[in-house]
C-alpha cells in the first residue's frame, strides 16, 4: 500500500523555523519526484519547493533564499526545512510524490506562524 505520512508542523514565531518531514512507503522513493504544497487559509494550493530524482530543486520565489527542500532516499523521506518564517508562510504543507504511474498526496500539515 502506497502511503506518505508528515510531520514537523506547528506554531513558531515569525523569524523562527520549522523542518517538514514526508516519508513515503510502498513506492520506489529514489526514482520519485517530491514537491511541497501550501495552502492558505482562502486561496489556493500552491507549489512551494520540488526536487528531482536526481536532486535538482526548484523554490518558488517568495521561499528562495529561506526554505530549502531535501531528500533522504535511505529513509524515504523528503524534508522541507524552513527559515525565517513569516506570516505568509502559514497554511497546510502537503507532499506530493510522483514517479511511473504513481502521483500520491499526504494529508497535510498545519504550519502557523505568529507575528
């Protein structure tokens, strides 16, 4: 059974950090694609951060500089470590891993961010 579960959301203070971790099962995890998702309260879900197989990233670029997104294919698992958070950061993360005829969601998890 194909499943990802997250963790490492919560309540920090603006300027703060947190590190999102997603750890899949059941696929194979080092030929995957990984990509973390925000959605705020009110607006729609968008693309934050993705590596490739091959470890090439890409930020959005309110997260340059601040995020940075990691994998561990030993441990099927890809993080999300974030900096200097701010007020817009907050929302629910979700992971999306996709590789050969697999495209998988985690349920999300909430980050917020107090000023």
């Amino acid at each position: 059974q194909v499943q990802l579960v997250e963790s490492g959301g919560g309540l920090v203070q603006a300027g703060g950090s947190l590190r999102l971790s997603c750890t899949a099962s059941g696929i194979g995890f080092s030929f995957a694609f990984g990509d973390w998702n925000r959605q705020a309260p009110g607006n729609q879900r968008e693309l934050v951060a993705r590596i490739t197989n091959g470890g090439s990233t890409y930020y959005v670029e309110s997260a340059k500089g601040r995020f940075t997104i990691s994998r561990d294919n030993a441990r099927n698992t890809l993080y999300l470590q974030m900096s200097s958070l701010k007020s817009e950061d907050k929302g629910v993360y979700y992971c999306n891993i996709r590789t050969l005829g697999v495209d998988i969601w985690g349920k999300g998890t909430l980050v917020t961010v107090s000023s």
